[in-house]
C-alpha cells in the first residue's frame, strides 16, 4: 500500500505540474523518476514517451500508466493514473469557474502569452533530449528525415499525407529489420 501512495502522491504532483503536454514534462519526469527515485531508466523513458505518443490520450499520462504497471501491476498503473489526473481536474475547475470573469483582461492575456513562449522551451528542450538518445548513428539519422519529409515536408508541397500511425509503425518496422538501437550503437 505504500508503494501505491507513493506512486500516487509522485505523480500527483507531475500532474499538478504538467504545463504544456508531454514533451514539455520530459525534462521533470526525468528529474523526479530517473534521478530521483530510480523507478525507470532514461532509455526506458523514452520509450514510454514514444508509445504514449502512438497510443490514444495525453502523452504524460500514458507514461505515468506505464511507470505505475512496471513498478506495481494494473493497481499501480491505476494509482498512478488517478494521481497524475487528481490535480488538473481540480486546477481546471478552478480555472473554469473563475477564468472567463478574468479572460479578457490585458494581464491575463499577457500571461498567457508568456506561458507559451514557456512551454515552446521547455518542447524544445525535450526535442533535444530525445534527439540525443534517438539519433545515434547514420541509419537512424536518414530514417529521421524520411519521416520528417514525410511528415512535414510531403502533405504541404506533394499533397501526400501519410497518417501518422503508418510513420510510426513504418519506422519501428524499419528498427526491426534494418536499425540497431541506442543500446548497441553505444556498445
């Protein structure tokens, strides 16, 4: 049971901190659940981030799932779960019931817009992260822009727009057969 109120009371406040999504939340979950309690790898991490980004829902969630099944089995990734959602549930009612009386004030916009330049660095400090652990050799370096072709370049200039899932699939596929992971490159 303690185990479990940990698991609870740690990503209760990851919850209460999730600004801007997922990828913005990767430098603190690395902080608090690699550095600081051990309960997952940095390698393990991003693997979560990546099959939570494949799988319906937020991706900070999801990896709050999956950390809270390694360490303690379906009541932990229910623990976790509850945890991770308890305080923006409270925080969004807070904000709804109070926000639209403030919404239109210049100090509140101003803030807002602060935020965003925020949550664009903290993305992009997660991009980098990810980056490194990601793109380890050659291989990985020419899947990376096929994809991002594919993904950004391609629907805009080709007309061809590949869903998302099939990239992700294509390119796990593609580990299989032809890559190495971050593990062996390193080796």
């Amino acid at each position: 049971m303690k185990e479990l109120t940990e698991l609870y009371a740690a990503f209760f406040r990851i919850g209460c901190v999730n600004f801007g999504g997922g990828y913005a939340m990767l430098p603190l979950l690395e902080r608090d659940l690699v550095t600081r309690r051990g309960w997952t790898t940095m390698d393990d991490l991003a693997d979560y981030f990546a099959i939570g980004q494949c799988t319906p829902g937020i991706i900070a969630l999801n990896v709050s799932t999956f950390i809270g099944y390694k360490k303690k089995g379906v009541a932990g990734a229910i623990a976790s779960t509850t945890g991770f959602l308890t305080g923006p549930i409270i925080i969004i009612l807070l904000i709804a019931a109070f926000l639209s009386n403030f919404a239109d004030l210049a100090i509140v916009q101003h803030a807002f817009a602060g935020i965003r330049v925020c949550v664009c660095v903290l993305i992009l400090n997660a991009i980098l992260k990810l980056w490194k652990k990601s793109i380890v050799d050659k291989t990985t370096f020419i899947l990376y822009l096929v994809i991002l072709f594919m993904a950004a370049v391609a629907p805009s200039i080709l007309s061809v727009n590949v869903p998302k899932a099939i990239l992700v699939i294509a390119s796990g596929v593609f580990g299989i057969l032809f890559g190495r992971s971050g593990k062996e490159a390193a080796a």
